[in-house]
C-alpha cells in the first residue's frame, strides 16, 4: 500500500492543497551499550531527525509535513518501537493529530495523538510506548504516553488503510525506509498562534537476536588450484560461525575452514577463506553457510572457473606438402577459439583472398586438408574470427541509469564493444564504446554505465563487438527502470474549480478511484483511466462542491 496515493477532501477544509514536502534533518544513530550476547540481549538502536516542526495555527498542516526519519536495515527480530517528540510546545486547547506511519513497504502507521492529550503544552518531551499509560486531559506534561491509537479521522490521507492502532504493530513489517511524522491542523479558529516541536523527533528500537543474513558474493585471487570465497554476513546480534560448502556440483561435497564472528554484531561483515587442492580448467559451486543459535542461513550458490594454468597459444599454421604434393595443413593454437583459414592462388597484387575454412579448435593442433589436387600453387593465411559475444543481464538500475553488461572474446583480433538501447529493438541509443586490445584469445566481461532514463520504463538493449573480421549481436534483453510511485495532489483553482495533479512515470497508465463515503468498508469507484504523457498531469473535477470525496490513484 502505498499512502502518499490516497488524497483527503473535506467540506470544512474547503479543498485546500495537499502538498507533502519533506524535509531533511541532522539524522543522528545512538547504539546503547547493550552487548548481544550468546542469551540473546536485546540492542536498542535510535535514529533521530533534530528539525524543529511548526505546529501552524488555522486549518494549516504542520511543516514539514511529513517530517522523515531515514532507517537503515536493522539487525535482528524487533522487539518494540517508541517514537518521541522533543520540545512540544502548543498554546491552543484544541486536540493534536499526530500521525507516526512506517516505510510504505510495512503498510503499518498510527495515531500517536488525535482527541486525547489535548493542550496547551510547554517544552514538553512526549515518549509513546504501547506499555505506558493513557494521556490524561489537559496539560501535556512530559512523560510517556500511550498512542491514542483510535482509527484514524475521515480528513487523514491514512483513513481505513491502518492494520495496527498500537506500536506493536510494526513488529514483522519491513523497518528498512523513510518514517514519516504527520501533524495534522490541530487549531480550529485562528485565535493562539503557532505551536512547535522544537527539537525533532527520534524513533527507538529495540531488537533481539535472529538467524544471520548472509550473500555468497564472488569469489576472487583465483588460480588454476586455488580460490579465496567470499560473502557478507550480519550476525544479527549472536556470534555466527561462517564457513563455505564447494564442489563440482550443488551437491557440494567439500567445506572451508570455519570463521567465528564474535564482535559488532550489528553490522553486515566481510568474510574471506581460501580453498586449495583444486583442479585447473574446472567449473566449481560454493555458497556460505551462517548458523548462530537462533539458526542456520545460506548464501545462496554461484559458480566460478579456475584459470587452466596455461598461457595463451599464439596461433600459428604451417603448411607442408604430402608424398603427392598435395598440401595439408597444421593449425596451431587454443582450443575453444574460432579462427578463419584464407587462400589464394595468386600473388599479383591486389591480393584475392577467399574463406578455405572456418572452424572452432577442439585440440591445440588440428590438420586441415584444403581439398587442392597435386602441384596446385596456393598460399595461406590465418585469421581469428569475429569476436563471440553474449549479452548479459543489466545492473545497479536506479530510475535514470542502469549498468549494461555482456561477455566478449575478441577471437585474437582488438575489438570494439558498445550497446545499443531503447524503448523497442529498434533501439535508437548508443553507449560509449569499450576497446578490447589485451587477452585477445579469452572471454571478457564488458560494462558500460547509461543515464537519461526515464522511471518505470521497460529498455531493450543488446550488446555488438566489431573487430577487422565483421561484427556480432550479443542478443536482446530487457530491463525496466524503477519508478517512484504515483502521487496526487489536490488544489483549488481561481476558477474555484477543484484540480487534481498527478506525478507519476510518462507512458504508465493509472486508474483514479473515488469514494464519498469512508464508513468501513470504504467502496471505491472508478472515476477515470488516463496514460501520462509527462510527468505531471493535470486533472480538472469542475467546480467544488461540499460534499466529502477522496481520491486516489493506482498504476495499472
């Protein structure tokens, strides 16, 4: 569910703008001195947004509005969350609405104070915590408070879409994400002035231990009998032991040495172990396996090639005559690689070479019989192939660039390598171009990083490599950009009539939905379909009326 698509309208509020902005503070991380220990102790980890929010007197909502807190990936199962509000300060008897939702992957928020709590407030440090007692009425003084958690009011953007009134909710959604703090008008007459909540707001967590995480990643230092496995293990607040599984096959068969991970616990560590004893020239699996005493984790499987421990051949035919002086030819070079036999009868210039054969080595030497009857003048000549290449799977993708990869073997020749891409395989759009010059004879990993994409849009891109022997198409392959979500945002025009503004992905088509009665369960109406031609799209409702309608957008 993503909220920031669900726009309010309210006759009372008379249709004004709904505008979210966020803003950016000083994000502070404090790591208690708690130790996690072999028994699980709990490690409480805080994140903090120092950025005063102003509390605007009238129908305004608080700016920001939302005011964020950016939350890495926690260590660790959560145990509980308490949000805190430093410096509340409100000189008006109307309630306050504060609204705590969590990443829009969670699909978790609540109401931290909506008709309980009500003001005035001075310098007031407010800690909600769902084992703290009910808000009294009156005068906000500092101390723990638990969440009003009531539904949520008809006038919030987050009305019926909750599955939670308490903290506790969040525990098993997605932590990882922005955190956004929402203050609702709490004033309804302009009569007390603006209030603040000077000192930010910081979120607390309190985690305890879970099975390690742990991402095989490549292997590296590879020589044609030795290999150093690498991976990236959180041990989620328990010493982890981490070693590697290889073999010829998934079935494994072999085991690294063991590494104990017995400090900073919190944090994603780098874990390296070298292998030996194995065969050059072969294809070897491997995956790392993580057990600490809440369970055991794999990395998953990748694959790597030991060097077969022999240098390049340069290639080299000879040419010799049998007892009938018919030629034959040898052909020295390195199995695998394609190489290109030429003749000519003829050494008048300008030279006529024609293709005798082409053919992939399958040994280091290999005798061709061109087929020329007895005292037949011919001369030969060697030449590589075009290079072989394959396109490979795009990566690091945001919703402008993305990374195009491929694998190339000049076939003994320099070779030019670039991508085209774009919206269809007619492409359209080029990379820059990579020249392969060095390690002619051996397969190569080519990237090239594009930008000026558009979000949410699917690209196709293939890679092509040139050398003096011709060109090759690596083959066709598709990536999609992310895209940011659609928003809405609604505004009362001169002409007094009501304007929806969509941002969303150009080419994306979108469903607007309206509902104008929010008594559970809310029905949604199909209001109007429409493809974005750009990135912002005006929609004109007509004139205002006073009756409640909430709109919202979904991508198709």
């Amino acid at each position: 569910m993503n909220f920031s698509q669900i726009i309010p309208a309210h006759p009372a509020r008379s249709r004004r703008p709904f505008c979210p902005a966020i803003a950016f503070g000083l994000l502070l991380l404090l790591l208690q001195p708690l130790a996690a220990g072999a028994g699980g102790t709990p490690i409480v980890l805080s994140f903090t947004n120092t950025s005063a929010i102003t509390i605007n007197d009238g129908y305004a909502n608080g700016s920001p509005f939302p005011s964020t807190i950016q939350v890495p990936a926690l260590p660790g199962v959560l145990q509980s969350v308490t949000a805190t509000l430093y410096g509340l300060t409100t000189p008006d008897t109307s309630p306050i609405e504060i609204l705590l939702a969590g990443p829009a992957a969670s699909g978790q928020a609540v109401d931290l104070m909506l008709d309980d709590g009500s003001g005035p407030a001075s310098g007031a440090t407010i800690t909600f915590a769902d084992s703290a007692a009910p808000f009294p009425n009156g005068t906000i003084n500092s101390g723990s408070y638990q969440p009003t958690g009531i539904p949520f009011p008809y006038f919030s953007p987050f009305y019926q879409e909750v599955t939670t009134n308490q903290l506790a909710g969040f525990i098993g959604t997605t932590l990882q994400g922005a955190w956004s703090l929402y203050e609702y008008y709490a004033n309804f007459v302009n009569d007390a002035g603006d209030g603040s909540i000077s000192g930010g707001w910081s979120l607390t967590f309190t985690m305890t231990q879970a099975a390690p995480s742990v991402t095989t990643l490549a292997a590296s230092g590879l020589t044609p009998t030795n290999a150093t496995l690498n991976a990236s293990v959180n041990p989620n607040l328990n010493a982890t032991t981490v070693y590697f599984e290889y073999g010829p096959t998934t079935a494994y068969g072999h085991f690294s040495a063991t590494n104990t991970l017995a400090s900073d616990l919190v944090d994603a560590q780098a874990v390296a172990l070298a292998i030996a004893g194995l065969a050059p020239g072969t294809t070897n699996h491997f995956q790392a396996v993580a057990q600490n005493s809440a369970g055991t984790s794999l990395g998953g499987d990748l694959t790597f090639v030991t060097p077969s421990g022999q240098a390049p051949i340069q290639p080299v035919l000879y040419t010799f005559l049998t007892n009938g002086d018919i030629p034959v030819l040898a052909l020295y070079g390195n199995p695998g690689s394609n190489y290109v036999i030429l003749f000519t009868t003829n050494l008048s210039p300008p030279l006529t070479w024609t293709v005798l054969t082409n053919l992939i080595l399958t040994n280091s030497v290999q005798v061709i019989y061109p087929g020329f009857p007895a005292n037949q003048v011919a001369f030969f000549a060697l030449e590589t192939a075009a290079p072989a290449v394959t396109t490979l799977a795009a990566s690091a993708l945001t919703p402008t660039n993305a990374t195009l990869n491929a694998t190339v073997n000049p076939n003994g020749g320099p070779t030019a390598v670039y991508f085209e891409y774009g919206p269809t395989t007619a492409y359209g759009n080029f990379s820059a171009t990579n020249t392969i010059a060095s390690g002619l004879e051996n397969a190569q990993a080519v990237a090239q990083v594009i930008t000026g994409l558009a979000p949410g849009t699917t690209n196709h891109f293939q890679a092509v490599a040139q050398n003096g022997l011709g060109t090759n198409f690596g083959g066709d392959l598709t990536f999609v950009t992310p895209g940011a979500p659609p928003l809405l945002g609604a505004s009362l025009a001169n002409s007094a009539n009501l304007v929806l503004t969509l941002y969303g992905n150009p080419g994306a088509t979108y469903a607007i939905l309206l509902a104008t009665n929010l008594s559970p369960p809310i029905t949604w109406a199909a209001y109007t379909n429409l493809t974005l031609t750009n990135a912002v799209q005006a929609i004109n409702l007509g004139p205002a009326t006073n009756r409640m309608e909430v709109f919202r957008a979904v991508q198709q």
